[in-house]
C-alpha cells in the first residue's frame, strides 16, 4: 500500500527526484505535457462545423494576425505604469481607429478609451457587448502580467465581433473599453463611477495564466496605508524624551503576523513599512506602511480590515504614537463570473479545441485581485484565465517573457475566437441579457444593486 502511494507520487512529480542536471528539461517536458488545445482538430475541423457569421468572425481576427502581433510586441516594448499608459493608449485607438471603429480617445480618464461599432439595425433589445482592454506595466519588470496579451485580445474580441454585425447578419452593438491602471490604481472603479459601463448588457475580457479556467477564483482587496507619528529626539544623549514611530510601526507589523493564526486560509494580508526614520541617532517621528487586505467574500473582507485596524491602533497605544490610517477608496471586489456567459465562452472554446482545466485544485486555487471584479458586481462578466502553455506565475520575469512569444500570441487569438462567438451567441438571444441580468441579482453584493 505504503509502495503504490509512492510510485502515484513519483508519477505525479517526475521532477522532485530528478538530479539537478536534468531538471531543467523535466520542466520542459512538464509544459508540453500541458494540454492547451487541440491544434489539428480547430485547423482542420472547427470552422466547418460553424454559422457563416462565426466563421465571418474568426476569419476577421486571424486576418489581422500579424498586425495584431505587431500590436502585442509594440506595447511590450514600451512598458508604462498605470494611468500612464500613453503609448499604448495611442497604439490601440489608432488601431480600432484604422479598422472603422468609432474612437474617442482619452475617455473620461486620460489614458482611457471607448470604441464603438453596431449593425445596421437596432432596437430597445438589442444586446450591447462591452469588451475590455488593459495595457499597463508593473514598476521594474515590465508585462510580467501579460497585459499587451489583454490589450491584444480586447481588440481581436471586438474585431470578431464588429465582423459579424456588419457582415455576417448580427444584430448588435459593441462597446470597447480601454481601462487604464489595473496593477493597482483601479481604474474601471474610476470608470464605473463615471458611467462609462452604464450602456452594456454584459463584460468580457481574459488574462493570460498556467491554465484554462473560465471561472477563475480572484478575490477582493482593499489597501490600507498608515501613517505613525512620535517625537524625534536625540537617540543617544535624550532617548527619553523621544516617541518612537518605528516601534509603533514594528509592533504593527508584529500584531498583524499574530493574528494571522485566526485567519481563514483564504484570507491574506501582506504589508511592507515604506518609511521607518531618517538616521540612526534621531528617534524615528514618523513611520508609514502600506498594507493590502484580502479576501473571498465582501462581508469577509470587513472582517478582516477591522481586526487589522485593532492591530494598528493597539501598536499606537503601545508605543504613545498618534496614528492615521486609512483604507483605499479603489478597493477591488470579489469576481463574479457570470455562469451562462461562462458556459457559452466554454462551449465556443470547445469547439476550437480549447480543454478547459478540470483538476479540483486548480478550480479553485485562489489567484489575485482585479478590477474587474467591481464590474462582475454591476454586469453580468467574465474574466477567464488562459493558459500561455507555461507553469510560472505572472509578476515574474519569466512570465513576462513567455507573454512575449509567438505561442503565447497564438493561444490568445484561439481564446479571443472563443470569446467573441459567445458574444455573438448573445446577440444572437437578446433574452439571455435578462438571464444573465438575473443571475447577477441573485449573487451580486447588496451594495451593487443599481
Ligand atoms: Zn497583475
Ligand atoms: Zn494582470
């Protein structure tokens, strides 16, 4: 028995016991292994099977092949942080502007904006597609979360989709969003607030990963930023006549890994201290950290910043610092990935080959947080994670890389199809807006409902 569980492991994890020198190439053999998608079955099999007006859609993104890759390399050549994505945001409307969308450039933010394209005919019902795009950089490493692959897709989505409504039959409209400022700065919060979503039915957008998961777990986050004020002093001849900020930002610190053992596994709090003092021998007068509080469920989530929050003001108390906290007011929801729209981006992905990932880990293995989230709350949406046939993580160098690569490119183009034919699906079936509509209401925070 003790034998066969050991030879599953050793099946499982060829590369734990492998000597250092060949373990580079088991890793190798560990990515190819990966299941993407069936490239011979899509080339030889999927556009046959489909509507004209599909078929119209996938021929419209795999024309602009090439020029959508010049896109992708483009914007990874020139990496900006968020709300500063300038050259992106030029790059991409002048692309949508080129292929015959309506463009308004610098769309209630700067580096935001809104493309639009529609059929011929329209009426009270018919179904308006939101497609999102994302362009920005993380500070030091570049697109190590892939978001030229994101930019890339938002568009090749909407040139699927455009195709079908003025070509292929398809009564609908499109509504494009360029949304700057995801790495942090929470930019379809902004935009949210200034209506920019109050014209669509639903949201769609994907973001590069390991796997192929239509219903990815991201949960909410909130940051806290906490300020502690003391009394300098000289630290050798007067100590005592000082207050000390670093300490009081310390025991935060200290406080918050204590109460880490009360916390649910799927909560987290990570904090770093981004001032603790000016030299050595004047007692430190002010400390500053900043924290991110996450977790699963809003009701949770407030759970959670209140114990932090204890933790804060106990280090105060302590220590006789003053404090000031306050908590980011472009905190990120939960994601709610609508079912209905989910299962159609499945079925079309099927039918191009794509394998969704079935291993109950990887289901609900928990990743990070997105503004996106705050628009699944409002709209009904999807945010899929696809695989770019790798096993590392986004944030890496290594990732950043791999979003650069022609097989990468590659697996996006299949995942756009795969989600501009459910678009398509929708407006082709104006009632399943109201279905999805009430979906949204049965889960969606309270504090959502418009
Ligand atoms: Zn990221
Ligand atoms: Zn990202």
């Amino acid at each position: 028995m003790v034998l066969h569980v050991c030879f599953r492991y050793l099946a499982r994890s060829p590369r734990l016991f492998l000597p250092t020198s060949t373990r580079s190439r088991s890793v190798v053999f560990q990515e190819e292994k990966y299941p993407v998608f069936r490239q011979q079955r899509y080339l030889s099999s999927s556009l046959r099977k489909m509507t004209d007006s599909k078929k119209l859609a996938c021929e419209a993104i795999e024309r602009e092949n090439s020029a959508l890759r010049a896109l992708s390399l483009d914007i990874w050549d020139h990496p900006e942080l968020c709300f500063n994505e300038k050259h992106a945001h030029a790059a991409v409307t002048d692309f949508l502007e080129q292929r015959g969308f309506q463009v308004e450039r610098h769309f209630k933010l700067d580096t935001a904006f809104r493309a639009t394209a529609s059929s011929k005919d329209t009426d009270a019902d018919t179904p308006t597609i939101g497609v999102m795009c994302e362009y920005d950089a993380l500070p030091g490493i570049g697109h190590a979360c892939g978001h030229n692959l994101i930019a890339i897709m938002g568009v090749s989505i909407a040139l699927g989709i455009k195709e079908a409504l003025e070509q292929g039959g398809v009564k609908g409209k499109l509504v494009v969003l360029g949304c700057p400022a995801e790495e942090g700065g929470g930019g379809k919060i902004d935009l949210i607030n200034a209506g920019a979503y109050d014209d669509m039915d639903c949201a769609i957008m994907g973001h590069p990963s390991q796997f192929n998961l239509s219903r990815p777990v991201y949960v909410g986050m909130c940051p806290m930023s906490i300020t502690y004020k003391g009394k300098a002093s000289h630290a050798s001849s007067f100590p005592w006549d000082g207050v000390n900020a670093l300490d009081a930002a310390v025991l935060c610190y200290q406080n918050v890994s204590c109460m880490r053992q009360h916390m649910r596994p799927t909560w987290r709090v990570h904090g770093v201290i981004t001032h603790g003092g000016e030299k050595p021998n004047i007692i430190p007068q002010r400390s500053e950290l900043l924290y991110y509080t996450r977790a699963p469920t809003v009701e949770e989530l407030e759970e959670l910043k209140s114990k932090v929050k204890d933790c804060v003001e106990g280090a105060a108390k302590a220590t006789g610092c003053s404090v000031e906290y306050k908590f980011g007011a472009n905190a990120y929801a939960p994601l709610l990935s609508n079912d209905i729209l989910a299962t159609l981006y499945e079925k079309n992905g099927q039918n191009l080959g794509i394998e969704f990932e079935n291993d109950p880990t990887r289901l609900s293995k928990q990743g990070g947080s997105t503004d996106m989230g705050n628009v699944s709350q409002i709209l009904p949406s999807i945010h899929p994670k696809y695989s770019i046939n790798t096993m590392v993580a986004a944030h890496t160098t290594d990732f950043r890389d791999k979003a650069r690569t022609e097989e990468s490119h590659d697996l996006t183009l299949i995942h756009s199809k795969a989600m501009a034919l459910a678009a398509i699906d929708v407006c082709n079936d104006p009632p399943l807006v109201a279905q999805m509509q009430a979906e949204l209401k049965q889960r969606q925070h309270p504090s959502a409902r418009r």
